[in-house]
C-alpha cells in the first residue's frame, strides 16, 4: 500500500524566513498531490494542487515542487509569519477513482515572532 | 464563501450504541466523502459517495458503517455498534465534479466511544 511521509512532526522557524516542507511517498503514482493546512480542532483546508506533469506551482508566498523521480514534493512558505502556525498536510489522489485522497502525518508548524 | 457544516460537533456514546454524524455539503457539489482522524494520527479515507451510491470504500469502512444521503442536502454517516477504537474526528468532504480534485471539509464531529 502507499506510503507518505512528512518529514518532521514538527518544524520551528523565524518570523519573516522562508519554511520548507517536505513530502516523500513510496508505492504509488499519483496524478496529482496536495497541500492543505490544518489548524486544531479543525478540518483541512486546501491550499495547493500540483499535477504530475508540473513541475512547480506558486500562489502567494506559497510554492510547491513536485519531482515524480525522486517521488517527493517540497512546500515552500516565504516570508513566513505567526499567523502561518499551523500543521500542513500532503494529500495524493489519482484520477482512477473518485479523486479520494491519501493523507501524510503532517508537519506542524511554529513560526516564531 | 459556502462550506461543509457538520453536527454536532462532538458526540459522546456509549460502546455498542448507534450514531449518525450528520453534514450538509456545499449545495452545488457532487462529489462527497467522509475521513477521519484518530488523535495525533493521519486524516484516513473513509468512503466516497456519487450519483447516491458508494464510488469507494476504504478497509476501515465495514459493516458498521454506513452512509446516506435521504434528502438533497444532507449526507450522513452512521456507526451501528460504536466501538473504542472508532473514537475519532470525523470529517466530511464535498467536491464539485469529477475533474475538481479540491476538497473542501467541514469542522468536523468529535466522537468519543466511552
């Protein structure tokens, strides 16, 4: 079965620089993998798609890369702030189905006045 | 901005009794879906539900489980014979159509099987 793994529990960077995420899967080809973000007590919400024929894709002060080779994907939050303190989530999906999702563990994020 | 809503937000049950979790998906989507989150672990996919059947269901989604949509708002999930191991967060999900891959989830029912 797949497998996706984040690549810390939990990430502690300084206000104002740029936090990297990392999302690495095993035993699968997905179409497509997201990014949501979860804060406590609350269900995801969704913040970037990126297809397995793109390479990389902004919105904001967000990037994502995607690299089917390597099978990983990085998230990017520039110029990162408090209010960015959250747990963020991968997600692969393939176009088989009914676009379900496979989730990763999450990394949480802390960003440090 | 439409959302998912969900009630009640949390559900306290006995082991052994019945529950249904109720959500209302975005009016305009077809696509719906239930996951859940077992504390401090990863959201799971439960079942996936278009055109008023199951597209898909996940190992986890057994017997006990069921779900419906008996009018056309609502989209519930009901656990038959609760268990401890179905405390959880659960979660539902609509989508708008086939080529939208997005998800957008509620707030979540906290079950909690005593």
């Amino acid at each position: 079965s797949q497998k996706i793994e984040q690549n810390s529990e939990a990430l502690n960077i300084q206000e104002g620089k740029t936090a990297t995420l990392t999302c690495n899967y095993t035993n699968y080809s997905p179409a497509y993998l997201q990014w949501y973000r979860q804060d406590p007590g609350r269900g995801p919400v969704f913040l970037l798609l990126i297809r397995e024929n793109e390479k990389e894709k902004r919105k904001e002060r967000l990037k994502v890369t995607f690299d089917t080779t390597l099978k990983q994907s990085l998230f990017h939050i520039t110029a990162s702030q408090p209010a960015d303190s959250a747990t963020y989530l991968c997600a692969l999906g393939d176009q088989t189905g009914a676009n379900n999702l496979f989730f990763g563990t999450g990394t949480r994020l802390t960003v440090i006045p | 901005e439409p959302e998912v809503t969900q009630t009640p937000s949390h559900q306290v049950t006995q082991m052994g009794q019945e529950v249904i979790l109720r959500c209302v998906p975005i009016s305009n989507h077809l696509y719906f879906y239930w996951y859940r989150q077992i504390l401090g672990q990863k959201v799971e996919f439960l079942v996936s539900f278009y055109n008023n059947e199951i597209s898909e269901k996940s190992e986890i989604f057994d017997d006990q489980f069921s779900v419906e949509r008996p009018d056309g708002s609502n989209f519930t999930l009901k656990i038959r014979s609760t268990k401890l191991e179905d405390s959880a967060m659960y979660f539902c999900a609509s989508s708008p159509d086939r080529n939208n891959e997005k998800l957008f989830f509620g707030s979540g029912t906290q079950l909690s099987v005593l």
